[in-house]
C-alpha cells in the first residue's frame, strides 16, 4: 500500500461514483472479497442474536455497506487525535476504517464491534496482511453484557435495529462524563436519534458522508 492510496476526499474534486470506484479498486487491492463473503451468508440466512429483531443487511448490495476510504482519512484527519490515542468502530463491518488507520494513522490504536464473524474473519485475513495490531470483537452491541471500550473517538454506522443503537449511544453517554469524546456517525438513522434523544451531544462538523459531534461541557 501507499500513503496516498487513502487519499482525502478534500484533496481532490472527485463524483460520488468516483469516490466509490476508488473504494472498490482498494478492496479489490486489499484482496477484500465483500461479494463471495455476503453471497455465502445470504445462503446461510443467518439472524440469530440477542435481539430477534436484529438487522445485519443480508442480500443488500455490497455497495450499501461501503464506506468510501477517501471519507474515513477525512474523518480521521479532523479529528486529529494525539498519538496513542484509541478509536473504536461499533457495526465496524469490513473493518475498512481499520485499513485506514494502520497505513496512515499506525500511532492510534483501533478496536472494531461487528455482529458478524463472517465479515470479521475476512476482515482479519486482509489486515493481517498490512501489520494490523488493533482488536476485532465479534460482539451483540444489544446484548447489555457487551461493554464499550473507553476511547477518544467512536465511529456508529447503520447497526443492528434503533434498540441496539439507542444502547449504544446511552453507553457513550456514560462515559462522555469523565471525558472529552468524538462521535464520528454515518448514517441519518443515528444523526436523527441523536438530534431528538441526545442533547448532550454537539454537532462540530459535517460532511458529505458524516457528521462529527462531541460532547458539551467537559
């Protein structure tokens, strides 16, 4: 890999089509197979977790469930976190902000949720290839006996179902009341619920693909 393989999306003036092509040549760099491993689980129909209710985007398009690298670097770039600082990535999927973080930010430490060990085990086969050091934890972020790590930033995608969600953001909560935090959100699911349920966070920059928040008064 490249530095520059992960380049930030303000450095160029790119479409969004092209944002996403750049995305797939990396997975396809990375010997990311998104496609074969979805397609198995598909097969599998697997939907057995703490919540009966529990969404994990079987048979959408792969497309649905990439975050473009351009944007994580971006992310990750306005957040500007000291060194040896941790990120913690909850629905972290393919892990793709992983990539990210151990060929341009290998002083931050990453820690990645994800529901399905399918795409966890794909996930570690590629990063292992790249020196990742960072932890991968196939985890139910519903089930109230999962712990969120204290960290300096978290990232939440689209998850699970709003339980799941609304737990997360309640754990987040809890700890923002001994610390400064960053919550990296992709998605309008979790920016809605944050606008109506949680005051406690304040927007502090929006992009094209996420919204930043921190929290108020510490």
């Amino acid at each position: 890999m490249k530095n520059n393989d992960f380049i930030q999306i303000s450095q160029v003036t790119w479409t969004k089509e092209k944002i996403l092509e750049n995305s797939r040549l990396l997975d396809s760099k990375l010997d990311l197979n998104v496609e074969s491993v979805e397609r198995n689980l598909l097969q599998k129909k697997i939907n057995i977790y703490k919540d009966p209710i529990q969404h994990v985007y079987l048979g959408c398009p792969v497309d649905d469930m990439l975050t473009p690298y351009p944007y994580l670097s971006e992310a990750m770039n306005l957040i500007d976190l000291p060194e040896g600082a941790t990120v913690v990535e909850l629905g972290c999927g393919y892990a793709r902000l992983a990539f990210v973080m151990t060929e341009d930010f290998p002083k931050l430490h990453y820690i990645g949720f994800e529901i399905v060990s399918e795409r966890l085990e794909e996930a570690r086969r590629c990063l292992t290839k790249v020196g990742f050091k960072g932890e991968l934890h196939c985890k139910d972020l519903f089930d109230p006996d999962v712990n969120i790590p204290q960290a300096e930033a978290y990232f939440i995608g689209e998850y699970g179902t709003s339980r799941a969600i609304e737990k997360s953001l309640n754990d987040l909560r809890l700890i923002s009341q001994s610390k400064k935090i960053f919550v990296v959100v992709i998605g309008p699911e979790v920016k809605n619920r944050i606008k109506s349920d949680h005051p406690w966070l304040a927007k502090v920059n929006e992009f094209d693909a996420f919204t930043m928040y921190s929290n108020k008064g510490v």
